[in-house]
C-alpha cells in the first residue's frame, strides 16, 4: 500500500490560485482524496474548465473530479446554508455528491446568525480599523470554539443537544446584542426550525473522520491525499500580519490540527504564489501599488474577491514574504500563478529586501511598528511583451519570464514546479513532474 500526501499552502494574503491548481493536480495526479482543514466560507477558490466557472467555498476543489472523495475536517467552521447551497449548485453540473462523495467531520464548527451579527457590529464599531473582513461569521465562530461554547456538526444532527446549546447561546448573545450594541434580538424558534432543516440535509454526509482515514491507513490500497489550504500565510492567526488575519492556522501546522488525519509525511509541500502580490481588506502590504500598475493588475489580473467582489489591493512580488512562507510551511515546491498577467509591464519590479531608519533586512519581520514603516528595496528587472497564455513549454517562454522565474527560485532556493498562465485547467505548465 503506498500513500501520499501533498499540502497547497497559499503563500501570501490568499486568493494566489490555489482552487485552480488543487483542481489542476487532483485531476492530474488521479488524487484519490481532498481534504479542506481550515478557514470557512470566507475561502472563494476558483475553478474553470472550458466555458466552467466553479467557486469552492467550502467543498474541496477536487470536487469535480470523478472519483474523488472530499472531506471537510474538523478545523473547518461551515454555514449549513452555504454548505447546501454549494452541493446543490454542483449537482447542477450533473456532479451526484453521495456519501461516498463527500465527507464532513463531525467536529467541525458551525456557524450560527448570531456569529454573523457580531461581526458586522464589531466591525461597525472598529471604524477605520475594522479588519475588513468577508462578513462570514468566521472569526466569532472560531471564538466560541475557543471559548468552548460552540455548536458542532455532531450537536447540530442531534436535536436535543443542538437546541439546548442554541438556547443558552442565544441568551447570551441576545444579551450582547441588545445592550452593546443596540441591536434586535435573534428569535430561538426561528433559528431552531431553519438549522433542523439543513441537520436533515446535511445528516448524510456527516462522518468520524479519523476513524475513516484510520481505516484507510489499515486498507490495503493506495491512495493520494491533498490537504487544500484556505487563505495564505499572512493571514495566518499565528504567523500573519496581526490583527489583520483571518482566525484560523492556514499554514502547514493547521493540517495537523484540523483535518483528522495524523499520520503525514508530506511528499511535497507546494506554496503557491502569485506573480505579484494582491490583499483583500485592511492591513499592512509594503509593496502596494497605489498607481496606474496597480490599477493594471487589478483590471488584467480581474483581482476581485472571489468570495465578497471587493477590489483586491495590487502591488509587486515581495520576496522577504516568500521566503517567510517557505520556511513557515517547509515549502518544498513553489507553483507560480498569474505570471501572464505581467506580459505587457515594460520594467518589473519586485522587492528583495526592507528598508528602515536607514537598516536594511532581507529577511520578512512580523511586526506591526515595522510593517507600518518600513520601506520595500525593490530591484528592476527587464519585462516581456509576449502574450504566454498558450505557451505549453517552459523553454518558449519569453526570456525575460524565464529570468524572472530563476530569480524566484534563486532568492526562496525552491524549484518553480509549475507555471500558471491563464485561469483555465489548461493553461499550465509542469517543469518538474510533483509526484
Ligand atoms: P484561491 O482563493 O487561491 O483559490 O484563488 P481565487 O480563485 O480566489 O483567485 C484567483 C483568481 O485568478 C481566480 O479568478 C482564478 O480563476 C484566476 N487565476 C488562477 N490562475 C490564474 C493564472 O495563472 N492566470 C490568470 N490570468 N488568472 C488565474
Ligand atoms: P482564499 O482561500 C483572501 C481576508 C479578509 C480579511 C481577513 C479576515 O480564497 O484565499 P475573515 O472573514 O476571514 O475573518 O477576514 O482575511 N480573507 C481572505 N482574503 N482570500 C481568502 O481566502 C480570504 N479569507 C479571508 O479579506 O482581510
Ligand atoms: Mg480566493
């Protein structure tokens, strides 16, 4: 019996094609599982085949793919009803999900309105600096997780227990919501009645998820596991620029935690990066572009939030930042995405290293004092005008993509595996084969 295990860690503040490339490699590689183990719906992972466009948000992106099964582990917080909605709208594309299909652990969280409510008015009340978060309920839902008052999959499919914990939840929330922040209170029955419908639903499909891959590890055939990392690095609770983060661990460490699977030697741990950088909501970013190439990016990129549709802020590659999410996650492997989108831009820049009060630092600091003040050192190199998104071979891609490239994996000393030049499945390149 052989297993394998690959994880796709997002190397900078999200949205770096990682629902592409999971898609890309599962139907490539004949993955056999998919495992999503952190972040909610706040993830919007995009997929497209042909005339296709498929946004995850919270089903694993090897979804598509016949054969193979996908699990949502138990790091995961879920709103039933987007959860309903995504299946639903799969199976639109003639994908059957069954149980055998899809698999979701009975430990992960969910989401509740009351997680909804808090958050617009916490973020209400932050003025300007409010995370700028996706609205999603995310970061009071993993609170209650923490604070061990949360509401589980496994409590949701059992009626007494689910309507015993929303009842003393909501009297307290109903509380908070009332008297802090002057708001209407949320009606138990209501609520009750809604979330006894999706346990019904979702019922099905829920699953002992580390008896299932404990099985699996005892079986005698093989198998091939992806773990899709949601988010990036930086928006790590841990390793992120804090408190501009979303609240889960979306680096290497949260597969340990949140997708019930403990025995992992990882054949590859692939980082995805974007050509440039990009960031959604507030925080520090210091290469932003405030000019007409961010404006360039954005509108070539179409860097608009797959999950939200708010504007992605754009600005150049940051290789500090690279290098902090190689050693961060154990990258051993980088897949580089959206590198068309530069065709065009005459002089590129990226960032090499930081600058301040006159000290430089090639390495990335984690720091908000430092992050607030710190200027980018950024090296030109020469563009390409050439159009690549039909390029299927490294060696025909203009010169200075290639260099452009080998100045990547000379800086972050990890291979270029493959190259990304359009959105659909098959606009990419394998340099080196992963598996
Ligand atoms: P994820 O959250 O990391 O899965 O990324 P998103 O799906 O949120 O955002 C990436 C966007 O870029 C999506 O619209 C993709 O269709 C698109 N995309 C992915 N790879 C490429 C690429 O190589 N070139 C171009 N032009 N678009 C890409
Ligand atoms: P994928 O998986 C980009 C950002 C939000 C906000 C911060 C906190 O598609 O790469 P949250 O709702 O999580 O409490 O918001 O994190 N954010 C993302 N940005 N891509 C994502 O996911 C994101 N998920 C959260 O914009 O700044
Ligand atoms: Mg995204």
């Amino acid at each position: 019996m052989v297993i394998k295990s690959v994880a796709i860690i997002g190397t900078q503040w999200g949205d770096e094609g990682k629902g592409k490339i999971v898609d890309f490699i599962t139907k490539k590689y004949n993955i056999t599982h998919v495992v999503r183990y952190s972040g909610g719906n706040n993830a919007g992972h995009t997929i497209i085949v042909g005339d296709k466009k498929i946004v995850c948000h919270l089903l694993p992106s090897g979804i598509i793919n016949p054969g193979t099964i996908c699990i949502i582990g138990n790091g995961v917080v879920i709103d039933p009803e987007v959860l309903i909605k995504e299946i639903q709208k799969i199976e639109m594309l003639n994908i059957k999900i069954t149980s055998d299909k899809l698999k979701i652990s009975e430990n992960a969280h969910i989401i509740m309105p009351y997680h909804k409510q808090i958050e617009l008015k916490s973020e209400e009340s932050k003025g300007r600096n409010k995370i700028g978060t996706t609205g999603r309920g995310i970061g009071p839902t993993y609170a209650d997780k923490i604070n061990r008052i949360g509401i589980r999959i496994g409590d949701l499919i059992n009626k007494e227990i689910f309507s015993n914990k929303l009842k003393k939840n909501l009297e307290f929330y109903n509380k908070l919501l009332i008297s802090i922040y002057n708001g209407d209170p949320i009606n138990y029955e209501k609520v009750l009645e809604e979330y006894i419908n999706y346990a019904e639903i979702i019922r099905p499909f829920v699953e002992n998820v580390n008896h299932y891959f404990f099985k699996l590890l005892n079986s005698n055939s093989d198998y091939i596991i992806i773990f899709e990392g949601a988010q990036g690095t930086l928006l790590d609770i841990d390793y992120g620029t804090y408190p501009y983060v979303t609240s889960s661990n979306s680096t290497l460490g949260g597969i340990f935690t949140g997708s019930g699977f403990g025995n992992i030697q990882f054949n590859k741990i692939i980082g995805i990066a974007k050509a440039y950088s990009t960031r959604v909501g507030n925080g520090p970013f210091p290469t932003e572009l405030k000019d007409d190439i961010g404006k360039y990016l954005q509108n070539k990129g179409k860097e608009f939030g797959s999950t939200t549709g708010r504007p992605r802020r754009c600005g150049w590659l940051d290789i500090p930042i690279l290098k902090y999410s190689v050693n961060i996650n154990n990258i051993n492997s980088i897949v580089l995405t959206k590198l068309d989108v530069l065709s065009g831009i005459k002089k590129l820049k990226i960032c090499t290293k930081y600058e301040l009060d006159g000290k430089e630092f090639d390495y990335f600091i984690n720091n908000q004092t430092f992050l607030d003040n710190c200027r980018p050192v950024l090296e030109e190199i020469g563009g390409w005008e050439e159009d690549i998104t039909n390029i299927k071979e490294f060696e025909k891609l203009p010169d200075n993509c290639k260099k452009y490239i080998r100045k990547i994996e000379e800086m972050t000393k990890v291979p270029v595996d493959i190259i990304s030049t359009g959105p659909d499945r098959n606009q990419t390149i394998i340099r080196n084969e992963i598996l």
